[in-house]
C-alpha cells in the first residue's frame, strides 16, 4: 500500500487567490505591480519584502478610491500562486 501526501502552503479558510502581475529582475527578485481584488485591478504604489522561508510576503500599498491603503500579498512559489488574507 502507497501513501502519498501533498504538501500545499494554501489554506482556503484564511486565504483568497488573486491575479497579479509582476515583474522579475535578472537576479531572480519578484516585485508585484497590479493586483486584481473582487474584479478590480489596483496598482501597487509601494511594495516592500519582508519575509521568505516557503512563502515570500510584502507589505504593499494601493490606492483605493483615492485612499492609500495597505495589503498583504503572499507569493507560494510550490504552488505557483498569490494569496491575500480574508478579511
């Protein structure tokens, strides 16, 4: 008998999938520029990079309405997605 166990960092009861468009630099480095929230896209006006250890996460920042307003974007690399938390 064969196990087989998938390791997923997703957890739909506390995230939600979402587009984004990103730009790479030569070294590899991600920077999000567009995120795309309840079918509409923002562009992120700032972003910084704070942690990676199986997820890379970054604060950023977008203008919603003319209000900035911060977000969590997290990248999982294994599953090849982008997650923000629920609210």
């Amino acid at each position: 008998m064969s196990y087989t166990s998938s390791y997923s960092t997703f957890n739909p009861a506390c995230m939600s999938l979402v587009p984004v468009i990103a730009s790479y630099n030569t070294a590899g480095e991600i920077r999000p520029l567009y995120v795309r929230i309840e079918d509409i896209s923002y562009k992120i006006v700032s972003c910084k990079f704070i942690s990676s250890v199986a997820l890379l996460r970054f604060k950023c920042q977008i203008i919603d309405n003319n209000i900035l307003r911060p977000l969590e974007l997290t990248y999982h690399p294994k599953e090849f997605i982008w997650t923000i938390p629920l609210v």
